[in-house]
C-alpha cells in the first residue's frame, strides 16, 4: 500500500469516528405579554380601566366657538373689548378617575380649560380639581351657587363660583342635602378692604316626579353678610317651567347683584332638537354684579331684565345656541347683549 492510500484510509476513518454536529436551531423570541384597553361598565359609559390598575379613567370635553355681541362684549375688566363684537375660542377636557375602596368609589377629577380671545391673548386654567370619596370632596370646584335655571336670562348666582372648598353631601336617588366650607379670596369687598375670607355655605335639593328643587345659602364671615336662595323647576305642557328667587342681606360673595331678585323662564321643547326659553328677571336695589361692593343696598334703584335663547342640536354632541338679554336699571343706561355659539362634545 503506497502513501497516498494511507493517507486516504486515515482520513476516511477520522472522519467515521467523529460526530455529526447539526447546525443552531433558530429560536424565535416569544412576544412580551400585551394588556389591550379593557372597558369599565361599572360607573356608566365612557370609562376604560388605566392599564395595569384596577382604576378606571374618562376623558371628555368641548371645543367651543362663540361670538359675544353688545356693549362691551369682552365682558372683562382686565380685558376689555370697545368694539360691539367679540369672537372666542374654548377647549375644555376632564379627566374622571374612579376605584373601588371599602368606603365606596373613589374619585378624583382634573378639569383643563384652554381660551383664546385671539392668536396672541390666550390663557391656560385649572377650572376644576377635586377627590371625592363617601360624600367627602376637597379640592377645587364649583359651589352650589354655580347653578341657575337653564337659560340665559337669570343672574342669581355669585360673582365667583369656583372655589378651594371642602364639603360632605348626603345624597339618596331624589334628594341631596350638604355643607360646605369655602375659600372666598376672590370675592367681593367693601371700599377700604380686600378680599380674603372664608364663607359657608349649604344646598338642600332634589326631585318628587316632575317636580325639581333647590335650596341655597350662605354666609360670609369677612363681609358679615349672606344670603339664600329657592330654585325649582316643573313640567307643563310642551315645555318646563322654571321660578327663582333669591335675597341678600348686604353685598357679599355669594350674592351682590341686588338685594333681592326673582326670576321666571319657560323652556319650550320644539322639536326633539330644538328648544326656546324666554325668560325674565325683576332686581330690588340692583347693584349690578363686580367685585368691588358699597356696604349695602340702601338708596339704589331697581332694574328688570328679559331675554330668549335658542338650543339646536344640529346633530348627536354638536350644539348651537343664541341668547339676546336687554336690561334696564333704573340708575343705569339699559344696554343689549347677546352671543352665537357652536360647540362640539365628545
């Protein structure tokens, strides 16, 4: 046997005794785990649970346009408007986050409001932020002076209305009672002070049938003053019939604009889309609203206000409204405003 078959015999038998040796399996990597958006049905629609938690979140708002017509439509000391007409524009979004506790839900609100009365005058405000819990709410919000009839016309709320409270409403499914303890630095003040107080307040309210009501008071203690107000509303006919009235016993921060006022408005339902609310307002010793307030009512004239609005909805969460109000104070030149708005809900 020569060398070369050797050779090839050594070879052949080297690689008879070593193994095969398969090539890497390639492994693909398993997906990370995703957690799609469940749906939360347990505080009505709109809510999604935070991913994760055991939270549930909505998110809502409103793009407003509006067309403020009249003496001084800018309607604003700081700023004022001496044209006859003023456009604005108004975002609006909240947040509602809710959970369950051993106490009940859990809530907790953030409300952002965005305004721009053009490209350059703009502002960014928290108009509203709060915990609630087992009818406990703090934080920032809106008093029971907030509310009114459903139109335009009548004016038998505060001058401010939001304010850093803490209050405990009682509520069962036609009645609610509750008290509040307010921060009312932004208030009215008499001649000679500032505003920076405290006030408490209540609401009693609720519904028997077709039959809605509301009782609203408070007291200023910087001020020394207060006052109360009934509110209800009732079915008749084709439309709902809204009375109000309301008394103060000197200028103060839940109600300036008179000593005493009532109010009345029937809110006619058209058509299923469209609603007309005529309205009026007769004021004893009117003032006038401000912030800035004489030490009582003594000596001013009275005044009356009437007005229309129109509701339309032009199709499901877009909205269009128009309200005209003609005032006329007996120490005052009388004066019309009015405003055309579109806005879009989600």
């Amino acid at each position: 046997m020569n060398i070369r078959m050797v050779l090839l015999a050594s070879a052949a038998a080297f690689a008879a005794s070593t193994p095969v040796l398969a090539a890497d399996a390639i492994v693909a990597a398993e997906p990370e785990p995703v957690e799609y958006v469940r749906v939360c049905d347990a505080y009505g629609t709109g809510y999604f649970y935070i991913p994760g938690t055991e939270t549930c979140l909505k998110i809502e708002g409103y793009i407003r346009f509006q067309v403020n017509v009249g003496d001084r439509p800018g309607n604003s000391v700081t700023r004022p408007n001496d044209s006859d007409w003023d456009a604005v524009t108004r975002g609006q979004v909240q947040f509602t986050a809710k959970s369950d506790t051993e106490y009940g839900p859990l809530t907790g609100v953030i409300v952002m409001q965005f305004n721009a009365d053009n490209a350059t005058d703009q502002n960014a405000i928290l108009d509203s932020a709060y915990l609630d819990i087992a009818g406990f709410r703090a934080g920032l919000f809106y008093s029971w002076w907030d509310d009114g009839l459903s139109g335009e016309t009548d004016d038998i709320g505060s001058v401010v209305t939001l304010h850093n409270s803490m209050r405990y409403q009682y509520e069962s499914g036609t009645f609610y009672a509750g008290l509040s303890v307010d921060e009312l630095e932004d208030g009215v003040y008499k001649a000679g002070e500032t505003s920076n107080n405290v006030g408490v307040a209540f609401g009693v309210g609720g519904t028997a049938g077709a039959f809605s009501y509301q009782i609203t008071g408070g007291w200023d203690f910087d001020n020394e003053d207060g006052a109360i107000r009934a509110m209800g509303t009732v079915e008749i006919g084709p439309g709902t019939l809204g009375l109000a009235g309301v008394y103060s016993s000197g200028p103060n921060s839940y109600y300036s604009s008179a000593e005493w006022a009532i109010a009345a408005e029937y809110a006619i339902k058209a058509t299923d889309k469209l609603k007309i609310t005529p309205a009026v307002q007769y004021y004893g010793n009117y003032f006038g609203g401000g912030t800035a307030v004489p030490d009582d009512f003594d000596g001013l004239g009275d005044a009356w206000k009437v007005g229309l609005t129109v509701d339309y909805q032009i199709v499901d969460n877009f909205y269009a409204k128009a309200s005209v109000q003609y005032l006329d104070p007996d120490d005052g030149d009388d004066s019309t405003s009015g405003y055309f708005r579109l806005q879009r809900s989600f």
